[in-house]
C-alpha cells in the first residue's frame, strides 16, 4: 500500500511499515510525510517500490509490527515497534 504521491514521485518515502491486514495477511506500507487519505490510495507491487525509491531495501529485516521513518529522502531510517491502538 502506497499513495498517488510516492508513485508518481512527487513527494518521497518517509514511513514504512509491515504489519498484517484485517485477513491477517503481511503487509508492507510506504508513505510520505501527507496525511494519508483512501483516495490517495494504491495497491502496488514492491518492486514498484524499489523502482521508485531503493533505499527501502535496507528495511527488508524490518519485523513485523515495526515501523521506519525518516526526515529526509537522504535520512537514516529509525526503528520502532508499533503502537497498538
């Protein structure tokens, strides 16, 4: 799951996250810094991802349940475990 924004690279990827959907299947989310809106919203291949920006690569270990962020396109990406709500 991306946004319109990431695919046509108009703004970059600032938040990643792999966590399991409502059917508990894997999931992988990558974001920019804009408020996510479902209109925005696109299903994508990763290799669309790595296309766009491959610098996701190094979150490939990311663990499930974890989000990465970062300031900048050129940012080092910071770990954390999710928040549940």
């Amino acid at each position: 799951m991306t946004t319109k924004s990431v695919t046509s690279r108009q703004k970059p990827i600032l938040y990643v996250s792999r966590e399991t959907d409502e059917d508990g299947e894997l999931t992988w989310q990558f974001h920019c810094a804009e408020e996510f809106r479902m209109e925005n919203a696109q299903l994508v291949r990763l290799d669309t991802i790595f296309a766009t920006d491959a610098s996701v690569g190094e979150l490939g270990d990311l663990p499930l349940g974890y989000e990465a962020k970062r300031t900048s396109p050129d940012g080092r990406w910071m770990r954390n475990k999710q928040e549940t709500a």
